[in-house]
C-alpha cells in the first residue's frame, strides 16, 4: 500500500487505539512498527495546538506531503485496519482530514 506521510501520521494517531486486546496490540504493535516515522520525517512536521488536546499539523516542504513509502502489509494486518476503519464508520467518526486514508485501507 503506497502511503504518504499524512497517511501515516492518521494511522498512528487516530486508527490505531491505545487499548485492544492481545492480539490486535500485537497486529497494532506490527503495523507501527512498518509506519513509524524517522527523526527526519519528524522534522518535517509543524504541530499547532488549537485546543481541547488537539493539533493541526503541518508540513515544512512539497516532499513531505507528497512522497509515499510503499508497505506491505500481511493479510492479517490489512484485516485489522480494515476493521479499525468500519469501527470508525459505525461511530460517526470520520473527518475531511481523514476520509482519503480511510478510503485508501478499505479499498485496498
């Protein structure tokens, strides 16, 4: 799956939970670990706190928003997020921010 660093940044952030059970922190430990960010892509960032323990996120270059890293996700994981996405859905809890990566795991 071809995911950019705001793709990225959404699935650490806001798909994937804190708590889940054994298995899915397994899966979610899994997916991470192929999505983290590098200190150089970190460097990239601009957080704006607006409030309310909310940040808006910004990019410094083009590069960061535009280039995409190729993952490969086992079955399984692609399960998972999958799931994440349509227990997401069920809540009303998708955004303009959020929706194209949504779209990109679902229809993958």
């Amino acid at each position: 799956m071809k995911l950019n660093l705001k793709d990225r940044l959404i699935i650490l952030k806001t798909l994937l939970p804190q708590y889940d059970t054994r298995q899915n922190i397994i899966l979610k430990n899994s997916v991470s670990g192929k999505i983290q960010l590098s200190p150089q892509e970190e460097s990239l960032l601009m957080y704006t706190n607006v409030g309310n323990n909310q940040y808006e996120i910004g990019f410094k270059t083009v590069d960061a928003i535009t280039a995409t890293i190729d993952v490969s996700f086992t079955e399984e994981e692609q399960k998972y997020l999958k799931q994440r996405v349509e227990f997401i859905d069920g809540n009303g809890m998708f955004s303009a921010e959020t929706i194209d990566t949504y779209d990109k795991i679902t229809n993958n």
